[in-house]
C-alpha cells in the first residue's frame, strides 16, 4: 500500500564511505493534545521516529500540550501541521468526530496518516478514507494495539494451524468503570463530539478488531441491546450508550457474546477473549498480558511470554526477555513501529489499516441499528 518512490525520498540518507545507508528518523506531526497525544508521542519516539510539531483545539492548547511533551513547534492550526513540509506522518489524536476531516486533510496533503480509533464515526466516511488512502498511495493506520501483544499472537497463530480445533464458539468482553457515575463526564459521552455510538465504538471496536484477528473468521450477523445508565452527565444530557451486549455468528458457524461496558465498578481496562475449539479453548486478558490459557479436557496450562518457545510473530513482538513483563505501552510501541516500517517499505503483516477501521466502523452500526430495530442484522 505505500508509495516506495516517495517513501524513499522521505527517508534514505547519502550513502556513507562504508557502504551503509542510513535511514533518516521520520518526522511525526500529532494533532490533539490529550492523553493520547502523549502515548503516540512516546511510542513514535520509542520507534525512532522524531515528533516534531503539535496542533490542537487552540494555538494555546497546542503550545502547553507541545511543551509538556518536548515537541519544539506548536502549530495554530491543523491545516499549518498538515502542509509542515517537515511532517512525514500525521498521528490523528483529537476528538472521534474530527478524525474523518483531519485524516483526510492530512492525506491531502500527501501525508501518512495513523489516525485513532473509532477511524470515523460513520461507515461512509471511514470508507472514503480507505479509498482516498489507497488512491494517493499513503499508509494508513489505526492503533488496534491488543494486536500487539505477543500473546495475541501466539493465540492467533495456535488457531490458524488448527491446534484449537474447528472454533465453536467465542466470548469477548471489554469492560470499564471511568464513567460509572453520573458526574464522570468526557467529550466521548457528547455525541456530537465522539459520535453516535460511543461504549462501543471506544472499546467495542477494539474487541471486534482483536476477534476477528485472533480467530481469522468474521462475524456474519449480530443481534444487540444497548443501554445507557445515565441520561444525564454533569447536568447535560446525554444520548449515548453506557453498555451494550451483541448476540453474534460468524461466517464459518461459530457462535458468540460480546459485552462492552463503561459503567462496571472495579474494572478498568478489562478486555477478555476467550474462545472454544473441538480440542481447546484459549483465553488471553488485557490486564495480564504475559499469560495465555490453554484449556483442554486434561493438561490445561498457563502458557507464559518466552520467545525461545512461541510462534515467530509471537517471538518477534517479544521485545524484552521472559520474567521482564510488557505491557500497553509495549504494544503500542510494536504498533507504531510497525505502522512506521509500512512507511518504509511493505507493510508488517498483521498491521491495522483504514480497513480494519471501516471495518470496526461498520460493525458499530449493526450494534446501534439491531439495539434501535430489535432484529438480526446482517454484516458485509
Ligand atoms: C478509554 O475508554 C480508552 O482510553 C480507549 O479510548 C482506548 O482505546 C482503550 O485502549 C483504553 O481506554
């Protein structure tokens, strides 16, 4: 998908006297100024890339958030990012609803682009990213970063040789406390800003991404029932969802739940998948991400993170020796790192484009039209 005549001009330096051919650092624009702009810029900076310059909501916003985190241009507007002749990669870390224009200008402008999830708030318009994407040549990019874990891998290769057996079926849930009351507030509550869906699109779309990675199978149709716990948040009210549950089959006849849910006490980032074959079950959870599951009839084990025993993919996002634990932030490293080299070169396996979040896009409006219809809705 990238454009190798361009991205060598982007990155290849003169050849020194010894031969080699050093590869100039990418230079990294982010647009946002929240905690996600500081994750981007640590992970980008983790894969040798350069953060060079910041865009907010304000020029005032911009300069705080650019010197809180080290970045020596604060730009007073997007449009200034985007044309910075200096910016190879834009990383899109603002609101969910200005990621379809921001994305779309900074490809405009001939720019890579990682853009957050949810990639847009409707399918439509995370479709026409795709194409506009793929029309110029560009990367497109979307931190589906549980991917990243070595054990997800480790899962998804087991699956794919067969070890699991046929799947049978799956359970994913995602669940959250940060708006369990009703004076938690956040931009992602208001609609207009992190659009229609908002449980599911924020962290339902994760999930989704990671079964249909971990599984390598697609949901065909669904079924759902959303709810919101709080119609009110901080005296505004509010019109989007605190929880939903998704009644699913796939293409290949296993059958499945999800449960996403902002509002269950006591969790805080609890992404759990877990699914059943003919000759095992495999369970991997977010919050303890140096294990995996294996279950059988008898023998069942924890499999631990050691890159001497597992898959090579599973082996190459093993970045630190067993017994050194990694984490989110180590994922989201091995994203961007691998968001990065597509730039360079062709795409890492397993990395998640525009496609993955249309994808993602597209199943979040099944979600909210079976909870607003009450009926089976069937996937592309
Ligand atoms: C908040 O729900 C949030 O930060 C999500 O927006 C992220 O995508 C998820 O990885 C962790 O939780």
């Amino acid at each position: 998908m990238t454009d190798l005549g361009e991205v060598a001009a982007v990155g290849v330096a003169e050849a020194t006297a010894g031969g080699a051919v050093p590869v100039e650092p990418l230079r990294i624009g982010i647009v946002g100024g929240g905690f996600m702009a500081r994750v981007h810029a640590a992970a980008a900076r983790s894969a040798g890339a350069r953060v060079v310059a910041l865009a907010s909501s304000s020029a005032s916003r911009a300069a705080e958030a650019a010197t809180l985190l080290g970045i020596d241009t604060a730009h007073d507007s997007v449009d200034d990012l985007v044309r910075d002749p200096r910016v190879d990669v834009v990383h899109v870390c603002s609101p969910n609803a200005t990621h379809a224009p921001v994305a779309l200008a900074a490809l405009d402008a001939g720019k890579h682009v990682v853009c957050e999830k949810p990639l847009a708030t409707s399918a439509a318009d995370a479709r026409a990213l795709v194409d506009a994407a793929r029309e110029r040549g560009l990367v497109g990019a979307v931190p589906f970063v549980y991917r990243y874990h070595p054990l997800v891998r480790e899962a998804r290769h087991r699956i794919a040789r067969g070890g699991v057996g046929r799947v049978l079926s799956i359970r994913g849930t995602y669940l959250q406390d940060w708006l369990l009351g009703s004076d938690d507030v956040d931009w992602r509550v208001d609609a207009a800003a992190g659009g229609p869906s908002r449980a599911f699109a924020d962290i339902g779309s994760h999930l989704v991404d990671l079964l249909e990675f971990v599984v390598g199978d697609r949901l065909a149709r669904l079924t759902s029932t959303t709810s919101r716990v709080h119609d009110s948040r901080g005296g505004t009210a509010v019109d989007t969802e605190d929880e939903a549950a998704v009644l699913f089959e796939t293409s290949r006849g296993a059958i499945g739940t999800l449960f996403v849910s902002q509002v269950a006490p006591g969790r805080k980032n609890r992404l759990l998948l877990d699914v059943s074959g003919t000759a095992e079950s495999l369970e991997f959870s977010q919050e303890e991400p140096e294990t995996l599951w294996v279950g059988r009839r008898t023998g069942s084990r924890l499999v631990a993170r050691d890159a001497a025993v597992l898959s090579p993919d599973a082996a190459r996002l093993s970045t630190v020796p067993a017994g050194h634990p990694m984490g989110y932030v180590d994922a989201f490293a091995g994203f961007v790192r691998d968001a990065h080299a597509a730039v360079r070169g062709p795409a890492p396996e397993g990395l998640p484009t525009f496609a993955d979040g249309l994808r993602a896009a597209q199943v979040t409006e099944a979600v909210l039209a079976s909870a607003e219809s009450r009926a089976w809705v069937d996937l592309p």
